[in-house]
C-alpha cells in the first residue's frame, strides 16, 4: 500500500500538472466499491469545479476546489483519493488509451485528463462535506466554526515535534511497531517507514511502548523523520505498483536497509535481517544493531 511518501510524490505530482485547471466533465464506472460518494452526486457538484490545489493529508490525496458559481466561502466539497494497494492517478493526454481496470476519469479544460486506475478497486473516491458555520442563538450569540478542511485522523509526522512525539507514545503498552502504524496516532506511517526508522533509531518493533526510554523516542522521532524526507526525495518506495502521477517508478527502495531484506546480511553489521509479524503485518529487523 502507498505510504506517506509515496502519497506525497503522486499529490506534488498531480499539483504540478492539474493545479489552476477547471474539470469540465466527469467519468465513473459501474464497479461500486471504489466509491465513498455516488458517482451521480460527484459528477453533478465536481463539474464546473477549478482545481486550487493538490496536497496530502495522511495517506489520502485531497483536492481543493473553487465552484464558478459559489457565492459562500468554505461550502464546496473537497475531492478526497485513498490509493488502497494498487491505485494510481495518472495525469494523461486524451488521446492516450484508457488503462484496463481505470474507474475515474476527470476530464480538464487543457484537454488532459486525470485517471483514477486500481486494479484490486481497494482505492477510494469520494467527496469532504465541508461543515458550515452555525450561529448560536442567547444573549450570548456566537458562532461555531465548522470543519471546513479535512484533516485526517491522526498527527503530521513531517510537522510533530520532539516533545509532542513522546506524550503521543507515552505510556502505551502497545509494541511499538503497532503503535507507529495506528493512524489514529500519526497519519500516514505504514509497513516500510515503520521498518526501516525502527532500524535506523535501534530500537526492536516488538519492544513495549510504554518501556522505550526518552532517549528510544528522540532516535526514533528523528529517524522517522528522515526516512521520511529521503523517501519523498527518491520519489517512493516501488515495491508494488506503485508509479508517480508520469507512471514513473521510486527508488527509495533501493535504500532499504530491513525492509523486504529476511535472511539478507545486515548491511551495518552483517547479520541476517529477520523476519517476524507484529501487529499482524511482516516485520524486518536486525537482531544485533537493533535492542
């Protein structure tokens, strides 16, 4: 599945092309498990729509859009693309043959087209319905400001600070394995990242949360950080099928140092790397640079 690199990657990517671009017409098809929001409702409120920006919120790609014709602030709906295990989204000329196994076409006022493509149909699509402003009535008027952004559900780890890392963790009895892949906790963090910043901070994915020292976290809260940042440089982890919005392939995992490496040698210490399951994904360690 598409970690927050590579969520990144395809959201700059499809910014960089689309961004400004007003959707002239949408298409859908028939399979219904891709989509969060009927397709009838999506082509009738994304139609007409300019793209103001592509970004990332967690593992989801979300676009921001302005109606030619909204007269309120805030009310129109973000477009929201969860990739599941297969997805793409493809910025292509018209003329180009649709892929097999495409299930979302927007077609833009360049003449391009934006191609929503999943094999497996694990991906999603749907639309954010902003929460307008409510006036609460008394003597005290006031007015309740609703979520007009999606935000995602749990914390940035790009943007989480030393501090603010260690209190989230704090007293988990969960491994910390399990704990970097809940989402509720830091968004965006799945089985690659979570292997290979536990190797580079040292730190065993069956150990107790609740028993790393602060000394464990600060390791890991940078580690996380920086494989982070050098995957987004590298473009992704191609593992799968992962492409970038061109089609064009990653290779951070050419820097993979645990990840997908069982009975390999250690590249720091030259022991073979293990492989175990924790919170029921497979898991990649060193049993000596790693306690």
């Amino acid at each position: 599945m598409p970690e927050l690199p590579e969520v990144e990657t395809v959201a700059r990517g499809v910014d960089e092309r689309i961004r400004g671009e007003r959707i002239e017409s949408t298409w859908f098809s028939e399979k219904p498990e891709p989509f969060k929001t009927p397709p009838a409702e999506m082509t009738a409120i994304l139609g007409g729509c300019r793209i103001q920006r592509v970004h990332r919120v967690g593992k989801h790609i979300v676009f921001d859009l302005i109606h030619a014709e909204a007269g309120r602030p805030g009310t129109t709906p973000q477009l929201l693309v969860h990739l599941g295990m297969t997805g793409r989204l493809l910025v292509s000329e018209a003329s180009v043959p649709v892929p097999s196994h495409t299930h979302g076409i927007l077609r833009l006022s360049s003449g391009r087209e934006l191609r929503f493509v999943d094999a497996r149909r694990f991906g999603r699509i749907g639309l954010y319905m902003p929460v307008p402003e409510l006036t609460i009535p008394g003597p005290n008027a006031s007015v309740a400001t609703g979520s007009n952004r999606f935000t995602g559900s749990g914390i940035e780890p790009l943007l989480i600070s030393g501090e603010a890392f260690r209190t989230l963790f704090k007293g988990r009895k969960t491994s910390i394995k399990a704990a970097l892949l809940n989402q509720k906790l830091l968004h965006g963090v799945g089985n690659i990242y979570a292997d290979e910043s536990l190797f580079r901070a040292g730190i065993r994915p069956r150990r107790s949360t609740a028993r790393l020292t602060r000394a464990d976290m600060d390791r890991l809260h940078t580690s996380l950080r920086e494989v982070l940042a050098a995957a987004i440089a590298l473009g992704g982890s191609s593992v799968s099928d992962y492409v970038d919005a061109a089609g064009v392939r990653g290779f951070f995992q050419l820097e993979h140092r645990v990840y997908m490496r069982g009975g390999q040698p250690c590249l720091v210490c030259g022991t073979p790397i293990r492989r175990v399951v924790v919170a029921g994904r497979g898991t990649h360690y060193c049993p000596m640079c790693q306690h």
